[in-house]
C-alpha cells in the first residue's frame, strides 16, 4: 500500500515536471499543492511532508521547485524533514529567489520576535533555517553588475541584525549552534568572492571584511554561550603547582572546539592580531583574539588597546572568559612593567571578582592575576595599591589576603640585588602599612574581652587577618638581618607589642579562661594565634642585643 502511495505522487510530480517544460508556473503549482496540504495543520494531508520529500528526491524534479513559494511554508515548520526539504531547495532551487526569501524572511522574525507572535523555540528554528538557505544559496548567486561586496552588504546588515535580535532568546546549545550555522555560512562564501573578483581588487577584501564583520557580531551576539572554559584551562597551563585537580568543566569541549573553528575562519578571512586589535575593538575581536594563538609581542602597548574593551567585558560579565584568559596569558608573556594607566583601571576590575565570585576557582584565578599585575607596577604604585587593599577594600576576605600580597613584595625585595624592589625592603614599607598591619581592627578589638566579643571576633575575618599579620612579622623579624625596613629598632618592637601582641595575648588568656569555650571550632583558630604569638615571640627574644 506505501509503495502504491510513493508511486503515485512520483508519478504525479513527473507529471508536473512534463508539464512545467510547458509552463513553468503551471508546474510549479502541481507541486506546491501537496507541500501546501503537508504544512496545512488544519487537515490531514493526502500525503506526509517526509513522503513529498522523498519523492522529490526519487525524481530529481528541480524544475518544480518554487523557494519563493515553497520556502514560507517549510521554514516556520517544526518537522525535521522541513529543515532536509529546505537545505535541498536552497541547492537546487534558483538562489536569487532563495535570497530574495531570506530577506523577506528576516523581516518578518524580527516582527515576530519584537512582538512576541511565536516561541522563542520556533524564533531561533527559523533563524538557523534562513541561516542555511543562505549557505546554500549563496555560493551559487550569478553576479551581473553588482560585486560580491555590493550583493553581501545588505544580506549580512540583515542577518546581524536577526542574529542580535534572537540571540536573548537561544537556549542551551541552540547559542552553539547558531554559531556554527554562520561559520558554515561563511565557509562556502570565501570561495564565491574568490572566484567573482581579483585577489588584488580592493572589492574582494571588502567582501571578506563583511564576512569577518558578521563573525564578529555573531561571537559578540552569542559570547555567554562559547562555555570553552578558556581562562581556566589557561591558568592550569601557566600554574600547575597550584593545581591539585582540574576545574575545567567536562562540557566545555564543544565549546572549545567550535571556537577553533571560529578562530581558524578568522585567519582565513584576515583576521590577524592586528587588525583584531585595531579600531573598531569589539567582544568579538577579543574573542577570537583570546581563543587564537598568543600574540608574540605581548607588550604593554597591547594591553593598553585592548583595555577599552575588556572593561566592558568584565563590567558586563560579557565574555569574562576570554577577557581572563588574556590578562593570564599577558602576565605570562610580558616582563614590562606596566605603567598606572593599565595597572589602576585593571586593579580597580578585578578586585571585586578576586573577592566575590561565586566560583572559588575563578576567585582564585583572577587574585593570581591581581597578584601579577601588581608585581609589574612601578613599586610606589604597588605600595599605594597594597595599601588600598589593606585599608580601604571593602572585601574582608581581600583585606586578609592583601598581607600576603605584602609578604611577597618584601620577600622579592630581600632576595633582589637590584634597586628597583628596594622600596618593600625600606622604612617606608613600614611607615606605610605598620600601622594597619600590627594593630587589631578596630583599634580597641581588645580591650574588654568577654564572651561575647570573642563570638563577634570569631564570625569575622579578624582572625585570619591577624595570624597573617602575625605570619608577616615573624618573617620580617627573621629575614631582615640588615634591618633595613627598621623592624628590629626598639621604639618599633615596643611599638608592635604595645598595639598589637600585648592586647591579643590579653584576650586570648582571657578567653581561653572563661567557661564553656571547649568546642573545636573556637578553640581553632584561638590555638593559631597562640602558636603564630609564641613564634614571634621566640623570633624577637632571638634578636641581637642592640
């Protein structure tokens, strides 16, 4: 009975096609007829779409074929045969009237989009279907008067526009998919302007720039759905002694491999780290730029372009990724040292993401990138951002944190023989952050110890902070031999025990006597700053008598 059934339409599309030898028009609307009844959902149809189909593949009937009529009626369908019918009319079928459909097609979803007249579902469907049409449509337009530029403008204007227009509403990997859709969509197109213009002629670049353009706009439109992980699997690369188990999300290989892909199509089409660092800069410029392979001279003046656009990306949470990935490979790359128009803006970016991240490993990526930029600034502005960091972040866990940041700038200096560090082996290392490093916070912490005060210093970060500085003490008062940051001077070791080891060891005696404090989890950190008190204890009754 279905072999009966496949034989009459057969028999009745060679019909048609006898008949369009006739009358092209005629023809044509035999067979549009059952197409018309398969995507009627009103009605059963004499005939399945997938049937019509088959047939038509059977018969190699491309006379029939009709995109401007057919077209309208396949594209908003949700079957999936609809999608494989409409791939081979846009190969078979006349691509003039292809692309006029397109066109129209582009308005329309906009409207539809704007209005909310259909799914989000069947929105980013038609796109990815009018992205196909193109692909196919394209590489077989016969250029009369008009050059490959002049024929692309208006096609890709329109198509940016439905790619930005749609994009709020792509979800899981449809935002993927899109982006292949244009990659494919290029791909064939690079040929095409080859073949219609000279490799000299000034067109066939224009061309080529309105093909990269539109890949630009694409990984701008669709940046929150790349997912390659990228700046992760960067920091695993430059910091494995830090890595004790991978963070690179298991699926982000798709995402990898499509922006290779990407990558790759933008060197075809010109797209060097030149002219991806020249104005106009864009997300997608950096994009592509950060997935590529690392530019070989990674100087400040890099930096320096690239600045305008990875603010916005990190103020907008709009490709942080890559944005993270290039500062890693820049600190990794360059051994300038960085002037304070880079460090201040980048400084000021990160710092809160360093602190509040919802996702401690890009927490802990991005304080790494803190802790490399500010090793590459000038010292005074090093300090002046070490001190922000330990007075006036409004992050507790980065307060903490920033006297390890001063830990490491004093031991650099110690053990450089050059000048340039000697400023965080000086007296004015001490001037500058003694008084908020040896002192508790607030100054009067201290000063009545009771059981209460001990459950607020317990819930704040004032524990950590202080074993930090504690920490820091104890290897001034050891590495400093010369006494050059004057940490050894009597006024200074009266000085720290009066505002900072006398009233602790105070409260910690007074707490550790009051009854009911057993529990582990306050005997903890009290039993740190016991032990980090006895070290410097022990550190300063080892000191040379003056």
């Amino acid at each position: 009975m279905a072999s009966n059934h496949h034989g009459q339409l057969v028999a009745s599309m060679k019909d048609a096609e006898n008949e369009a030898k006739n009358d092209t028009m005629t023809g044509r609307r035999v067979f549009l007829g059952p197409v018309g009844h398969c995507c009627n959902t009103r009605r059963e149809p004499e005939y399945s779409l997938r049937e019509v189909y088959e047939a038509l593949l059977h018969t190699k009937a491309w006379s029939l074929l009709d995109p401007l009529n057919i077209l309208p009626l396949l594209v908003p369908s949700m079957e999936d045969t609809a999608l494989e019918f409409t791939q081979v009319i846009a190969r078979e079928g006349n691509p003039k009237e292809a692309v006029i459909f397109v066109h129209e097609a582009l308005e329309r979803l906009e409207r539809a989009v704007q209005c909310e007249e259909q799914s989000n579902e069947e929105s980013v469907s038609q796109l990815m279907r009018l992205l196909v049409i193109c692909c196919e449509s394209i590489p077989r337009l016969q250029l009369r008067r008009r050059g490959p530029a002049d024929t692309l403008r208006p096609l890709l204007t329109q198509i940016g526009v439905a790619l930005e227009t749609v994009a709020p509403l792509a979800r899981g990997d449809e935002g993927k998919n899109i982006i292949y859709s244009v990659l494919h969509l290029i791909r064939p197109s690079v040929p095409w302007v080859s073949r219609n213009t000279h490799p000299d002629d000034p067109h066939s670049q224009a061309a080529m720039d309105l093909l990269l353009n539109l890949l630009y706009s694409t990984l701008t439109a669709y940046a929150s759905h790349i997912r390659a992980s990228l700046a992760q699997r960067t920091f695993e690369m430059y910091y494995p002694r830090l890595v004790l188990h991978t963070n690179v999300d298991p699926t982000s290989e798709a995402g990898k491999e499509l922006m290779q892909n990407a990558a790759e199509m933008a060197r075809i089409l010109g797209g060097t780290p030149v002219t991806l660092t020249s104005p106009p800069l864009s997300i997608g410029k950096l994009i592509l730029l950060a997935h590529g392979e690392p530019p070989s001279l990674m100087s400040s003046n890099f930096l320096q372009k690239l600045l305008p656009t990875i603010t916005l990306s990190l103020q907008q949470n709009v490709a942080m990724d890559e944005s993270l990935a290039l500062l890693l490979n820049f600190m990794a790359f360059s051994s300038d040292q960085l002037p304070q128009e880079i460090v201040d803006p980048v400084a000021t970016l990160i710092t809160p993401l360093a602190s509040t991240h919802s996702h401690p490993p890009t927490r802990h990526m991005v304080f790494r990138i803190l802790q490399a930029l500010l090793a590459r600034a000038p010292p005074p502005i090093r300090l002046a951002h070490l001190s922000s960091l330990l007075i006036d972040c409004p992050f507790p866990q980065m307060r903490v944190a920033a006297v390890g940041l001063v830990k490491e700038a004093f031991l650099n200096a110690i053990t450089s023989t050059g000048t340039d560090q000697s400023l965080f082996k000086s007296e004015t290392l001490i001037r500058a952050l003694g008084p908020t490093l040896f002192r508790p916070d607030p100054p009067d912490l201290f000063a009545s110890p009771t059981s209460q005060s001990l459950r607020a210093f317990l819930d704040s970060s004032e524990p950590a902070r202080l074993t930090e500085c504690l920490a820091f003490y104890y290897i001034l008062l050891k590495r400093d031999t010369s006494n050059s940051s004057g940490i050894r001077d009597q006024d200074m070791l009266r000085t720290v025990k009066n505002s900072l080891l006398s009233p602790l060891r105070n409260a910690l005696t007074t707490w550790l006597e009051a009854p009911g404090i057993g529990d582990l989890h306050t005997l903890m950190p009290i039993g740190i700053l016991e032990t980090s008190l006895e070290r410097v204890d022990a550190a300063v009754a080892s000191l040379p008598l003056s």
